[in-house]
C-alpha cells in the first residue's frame, strides 16, 4: 500500500472542493465542509502545518467513506 501524502490543510480543502464538498463554515482556524450526500467533515487549517497521518486517515476512512488507495488515486491525478 502507498503511504499517506504529507498535505496541509489548505490543499486538502481545495481537494476536497474539487471532489464536490462546499464549506458551509469557518470557525478559527477549522473549515467545516459537506458534500451533496450529506457527508460532512471539519479540515484544520493551521498555516503550513502538515495534517497528522492519523487525522488524515481518519478523514478519508470515516468522513469521505474512501478507500486510501481511492483516496490516493484521485490525490495523484488532482495534484
């Protein structure tokens, strides 16, 4: 299995926008995003700071209901 990418949270705000979630907040440094379905998820976007891979991973597994190597492919063509 390919590891995680290193990504701040900005870049995954802009992936996460292109893969049709829009934000419906900003509160501090935290960006709440849903998609059409109904799937919501809160990015924390603390100036250049890489997310941690357990954060991360918990993103894709339980917020965007993703496989990693789905995650992983749409990451590489999007990058």
């Amino acid at each position: 299995m390919s590891r995680l990418p290193a990504i701040e949270g900005r870049q995954l705000v802009r992936i996460l926008q292109k893969l049709g979630f829009e934000i419906i907040r900003t509160k501090g440094s935290h960006v709440r995003m849903k998609a059409k379905d109904g799937r919501i998820t809160t990015v924390p976007v603390h100036s250049k700071k890489i997310l941690p891979k357990g954060l991360l991973r918990k993103i894709i597994r339980v917020d965007l209901e993703m496989e990693l190597k789905e995650f992983m492919d749409i990451y590489s063509k999007l990058k």
